[in-house]
C-alpha cells in the first residue's frame, strides 16, 4: 500500500499541472471507484466540471485537491494500487483507468488526470472541506486551515509543520500495545504503513513488539526520529517500488527499496551486524527485523 512517500510524491507531482487548471469533462468508468462520494453531493461528473484546483495537499496518506470555488475538494486515497497520472490527451489507454478528469492547464493546454486502480481499494470523493480542530493547516502543501471531512479523524503526519511531537511521545508510551502496533494507528500518527515501520524500527534497534509503554522517552524520541528520516530519504528516491501498482505521476517507479535495510529481506545479512534478517508474522502482515540489532527485553 502507498505509504507517506508515495502519497506525497504524487501530491508534489500532481501541483505544478493542477494549480489553477479547469475540469472541461469527467469520465466515470468504474463506479466502485466513487464508493467514498457522498450520495447527497449529487452527481461526481456534473459537480466537478468547470471548477478550478487550488494547492494540492496532504494528510498522511489522504490527498485532496482543493477547489477554487466553495468549499469542497476532491479528496483521494490510493488505497492498494491506486495511481494519478498526468497524461496528455493523445496518451495510450490503460486498462486499469477508473476515472478520467480532462483539465485545461494555463500553461501547458490540455491535460488529462486518470485514476488508475488495479484493485479497486483506492477512491475518489468529492469531500466537504471543514476547519481544523488546532487552527493549523489541514495537511502538508498549503497553508489552508481546512482538510476534507472523511480525513479529519486522521492524526497529522511527522512531516507536517503542525505535528506536535510531545503529543505524539505522550500517546506513544500510554499504549499497552507493541510498538509497530502503535505506529500503524492513524489516530496516532499517520502515514507510516508497514515498510516504513519495519525501517524505522530497525533504524532505531528496536524490537516490532517492544511493549509501547516501555520506552524511555529517550527511545520514542530516537524512533520518531528515524521515521522522519526514513521518511525524508524515500522522498529523495521517490518512495518504494516493489512492481508496477505504485508509479509517480508520469508512471515512473520509486527506488527507496533498493535502499531497504529490513523490511522483505528476510534471511539476508544486517546491514549493521551481519546476523539474518527475521520475518515472523505480524497481523495478517509480516514484521522484518535483525533478531540481535532489535533484541526483545526480557
């Protein structure tokens, strides 16, 4: 699943094309892709056709596009293997396209935005925009105090300007549960899934079921430390690729995974001590770890 980099690389890619752009049509292939638009906002075609894209933003792994006019934004999440690709508008099909947005750029003409999605988890919505509860920006790319209301119980990620640190480490050591467990809560934090988490542990030589309520504030301030870190290096690779359902906007895959230091790399060396890398399963999922680097208290 797309995680924060992902995420976040689509949004940055998505800003120069959509800013200030006009939505000339919309095309509806696959319904399921709308199952997240509110059936009281009417129609998804009609209500989108002539507005204008503000600064795309982003809260963990949400994506909206702000409209210029009223209060409303198109509200995006990729789900398992969604995709936003700017295309031009002689560009070959793709048979995975679900939604198909034409715009008209100030700049560069016609446009088109497709909404790929393999698996059909992703969404699109057309989503109410309302005030935050700190006053803060709604997400990370602008300074709009608003986010859509179906991402509003999201907790802010640990690369947004309004991430409150001591809130974070004051949730982080209340919870009973294993620490992985704590990072993948959105209600926490947002945006870390399973890679980054695994990175992020082993970064900060921690055990995936190291107690949450165990850690010296020294160790969760080390840890969110490393997630920021992590975090920042993907963005500089374009987030991780393992096959062709995450791409950037222009379809291009990200190469973090080349950068990997746990997480698929079962039975290969450590990268800081040498011992094999560990997977043992961990809610439906799998956790990866250096069983000497992370070793679990006792």
């Amino acid at each position: 699943m797309p995680e924060l980099p992902e995420v976040e690389v689509v949004r940055a890619g998505l800003a120069p094309a959509l800013i200030g752009s006009v939505v000339q049509a919309v095309e509806v292939f696959d319904r399921r892709a709308l199952k997240r638009h509110p059936a009281e906002r009417g129609g998804f075609e009609n209500a989108l056709r002539g507005v204008s894209f503000a600064t795309p933003q982003r809260r963990g792994k949400f994506l909206w596009l702000p409209l210029l006019e009223g209060e409303d934004a198109l509200l995006a999440h990729l789900g398992m293997s969604g995709q936003m690709l700017l295309r031009t508008g002689d560009a070959p099909e793709d048979r995975f396209v679900r939604v198909r947005i034409w715009l008209e750029n100030p700049e560069h003409g016609e446009l088109r935005l497709d909404f790929a999605d393999q698996r059909l988890f992703g969404s699109l919505a057309l989503d109410r925009l309302v005030p935050t509860h700190d006053g803060l920006s709604g997400g990370f790319g602008a300074a709009d105090a608003r986010v859509p209301s179906q991402a509003a119980h999201i907790a802010r990620d640990p690369l947004d300007p309004g991430f409150d640190d001591e809130v974070f480490l004051a949730a982080l050591t209340k919870r009973k549960s294993a620490v992985k467990r704590v990072l993948l809560d959105q209600g926490v934090v947002s945006g870390i899934g399973n890679i980054y988490a695994d990175e992020a542990l082993w970064a900060a030589q921690l055990h995936p079921e190291h107690p949450a309520t165990e850690l010296s504030r020294e160790q969760g301030t080390r840890l969110l430390e490393e997630v920021r870190t992590v975090f920042r290096k993907a963005l500089r690779e374009g987030g991780t690729s393992f096959d062709a359902q995450y791409v950037n906007v222009n379809g291009e895959a990200g190469y973090f995974a080349h950068s990997l230091n746990s997480y698929g790399r079962t039975g290969e060396p450590c990268n800081r001590c040498g011992t094999a890398i560990k997977r043992i399963p961990f809610a439906g999922r799998s956790s990866h770890f250096c069983p000497r680097c992370q070793r679990l208290a006792r």
